[in-house]
DNA sequence: CATCAAAAGTGCGTACACGCAAGTTTGCGC
DNA sequence: GCGCAAACTTGCGTGTACGCACTTTTGATG
C-alpha cells in the first residue's frame, strides 16, 4: 500500500512548476525581507522578484509574513515525519518522536539561524512562525498511525496534535528573551518562569507531560 | 497576593464600557449576519450598528470572522475553567476537565445552535470558531496548575495546550457532514472515517488518550 | 475642584487578501 | 499530432486590516 502524499505520483511535470514558483516566493521574501529589513517588502516586490504577478503570489500565501517564514520552516514537517518513520520499530513511540522533532528542530544551519533572528524582530513574524508548528500534524498523523495500527488512527491525531502544541510552547519559550506583556495567563506574581534553556532543552521538556499518553496508547494497541 | 486577572480590579468604570462596546458589537455582528447572510454584511455596518467607528472596530476584532464567532464562544473559556476549578479535589483531574469541557460545550441554547449552523455554511466561519478553541489554554493552564503545584506549571501549560487541541478536533469532526476536500492527511485508501457521533461523543474519545498524561502529572505531583 | 497623564475613539492613507472572469498552459485521450 | 478539459496565471475591483497622528474621555492626584 502506497501512501498518496509521499511516494506515489511521478513527480508530475506540472507540479514541478509550482514547486518551483513557490521556492522562488519564498527566497525571494526571506531575501528582500534581510536587506531591506522587513517592513520595507511589499508583495508587489516579492512577486517581481520571483518573476510572477501579485494576484499569484497570493495564490501561495495568504500572507506576506506567510511567504517570509516559510522560507525557514520550508519542509520541516515531512523531514519530522520521516525522521520518526527512520527509526527502528522496537523503539519506545515517545522516543522517535521527541528525538525527530528535535533533530529537526536543531539542524539549524547559519543561514537558517540568521533568518530566526529576524522573525524574532516582529510579532507578526513571530507569530506565523509559531503557526507553522501546525503543519506537522498531518504527516506526524501519519507515521503515529502506522505504528499504533488502524485500531489507533484516532487517538494519532490527537497525539500528533498535542506534539505540535508542546512544540508550538517549546519554541514561544525560547524565542522569548524576557521582556514580554503578561499574556501567560493568571499566574502568581512569584514569576516563577524557566529561565529559558536552550531549544532542544525547552522540546523535551515540552514533550515530556506527553510521554505517558504516547506510552499508554502504544501499549493499548500492541498488547 | 491578589491575582491580577481574576478577583483584583472592582470592575473598573472605564473597563466596563469596553466591554459593552465589545458586545455591542459581538450582538451587531452575528444578529446582521443571521438576518442578511455572512456575506451580506460589511465592518461599517457592524460598526454603525454598534454606533463606533469602523476603525474602532477593529481595534476590537481582527477580521470580520472573529465578530460573528465571538459572540456564540463568548466566554466559554472562563466557563470551562470554573467548571474545572468547581469539581472537588478529589476527583481525577483528567475527568474534572473532560467533563468540565463536555458540560461547556454542550449547553447550547436554542439561538447558539442557530448560530453555529450559520457558522457551518463558510468556510471562514468555521475556521474562526475552530481558532477559538486556543483561547481556552490560558485560563485551563491555569487550574490546572492550581491542582497541580508549582511544579507542574509547566506541565500544566502542555497539557492545556493538548486539550485545546483535542477540542479542536472533535470540533472538526463534528461539524464536517461529510463531503470534504481529503486534508485529512495522507491516510489509507480505505477511507475508515469515524462516522461523526455526536458532540459528546467527539469531545470525549478526543480527549481519552490525553488521559494517561494527565493521570501521570497527578501521580507526579501527588505522591 | 482643577489639572493632567493615560487610554479609548476617530479620520485618513496605504497595503493587502481574495472573488470573479477572463486568458494561458499542461497533459491526457484519440 | 489534435483538440479538449482541467489547472495555473493574471487584471480588476471591492472590502478589509492597521499604522499614524489627533481628539475626546476617564479617573487619579494635589
């Protein structure tokens, strides 16, 4: 049984194309948005830059932030997956994924780690960048059901989505250097907050509360 | 100590009419969308309609969706964390917030379920109110780390999370009839969909594989 | 009660998201 | 190779989001 996203279709000459488009939006964004800083990018200036129409350009992103932060995050959710699916399947459940997501989350080159730094420099950006963590859920869906088997399809969805939202917590704590208006909710004033670790750090921590339910469902559908 | 969002500030005399300025508008925005249709109604008659200024509007909602959304999840996010913070100490936090959020989300008067059908026919909509569910992390985080300790602050914050997720799902299986674009993910050809029970139901088994996790924080927490 | 700083409301201008209805390309069946 | 249907692109138009500078309101202080 062949799996319709990863596999299957013969790359297609048509998508290629696309593929293509939406690589060069991206570049295009995440390059103008370094030199010019990123207020002073336009979408007019992205799509004529990546050499299409500013009517396209909205066809792939329904924001500018959007176009910008993908240029990092780009397939980090497939590479996630397949990082959970590369390791062997004697492995505690709770295990390959903590450790996929942060190899993934940790390769970080240069050029990737200097782009970071200018999501940090806006809130908008921050925040789609915070979004993306939303789009590993399908393909960690995916790679969790195989493993639990068809009896577990639903419980990986929950799974997969309370991954992205540890994640989604763990990176929201690192890209916080401190000084941050009180939307942590009502909690003491004892501002007992973590001293913020570093990332890999902060994703295990993040993914640890998990561990059990991982543990618990793998448990229940391989007896 | 006193918390700063909960028992502090005697109403305020300034608050309040921000409040009432925000329903006003909430009222405004689902009563013109329900009588001309969602598509039928433009910011300025939701400002006028609660006599503010476009621009004032905005400095309330961010886009028009969230008007219209606002004002059937209104406050469920405080709801469900005093329902939660109702249960006695006693009993096992994971049925405390499974129940808690079931009861929420279930008392629906006769006028919300005419809303939420509206909200059904846009796909706008449906994303607004599927948004909403985050808006429940900060006041659970909360209780739960209350019953928790401080020691599982940051548990709690994870395991909030992780429910805010699960809603979110059982919400989208709930309110998809069926005919639906395949953004499930890339899953078996075999089509085994659950056959959308009803919302209790979804809140529910959404909730199950959560359950180890928060027994294990407990059991952590409360040797 | 007078005064004043902070906060909410407002008008305006700019950029953006997106529906619609063309025009153009792709890839399939014959 | 031919033509056709589906998919991608584009121009246009409308409504929306939001920064900025300014006026009005609020509520605390002397």
């Amino acid at each position: 049984m062949w799996n319709a996203d990863t596999v299957t279709t013969p790359p297609g000459l048509r998508e290629r194309k696309k593929q293509a488009t939406r690589e060069a939006l991206r570049k295009a964004a995440l390059r103008l948005a370094m030199e010019r800083g990123p207020d002073q990018v336009r979408v007019e200036d992205i799509a004529e830059a990546a050499g299409v129409s500013p009517r396209t350009y909205n066809n792939y992103f329904a924001s500018r932030e959007q176009a910008i932060v993908s240029a990092v995050t780009a397939d980090r959710e497939a590479r996630i997956a397949a990082a959970v699916a590369a390791r062997p399947a004697g492995v505690r459940l709770a295990d390959a994924v903590t450790e996929a997501v942060v190899e993934q989350y940790t390769n970080t080159g240069e050029r990737e780690h200097e782009a970071l730094l200018l999501i940090t420099t806006r809130t908008a950006l921050r925040d789609a960048f915070l979004d993306t963590t939303t789009s590993i859920e399908p393909p960690l869906t995916a790679v969790i059901a195989e493993r639990l088997g068809d009896a577990g399809a639903h419980t990986a969805r929950v799974l997969a989505a309370s991954v992205a939202a540890a994640v989604r917590i763990a990176l929201e704590g690192w890209l916080r250097p401190a000084g941050n208006a009180g939307a942590t909710g009502s909690f003491g004033a004892g501002g007992l907050v973590v001293p913020s670790g570093s990332l890999p750090d902060q994703l295990r921590a993040a993914l640890l509360p998990l561990v059990p339910a991982f543990d618990a469902a793998e448990r229940r559908t391989r007896p």
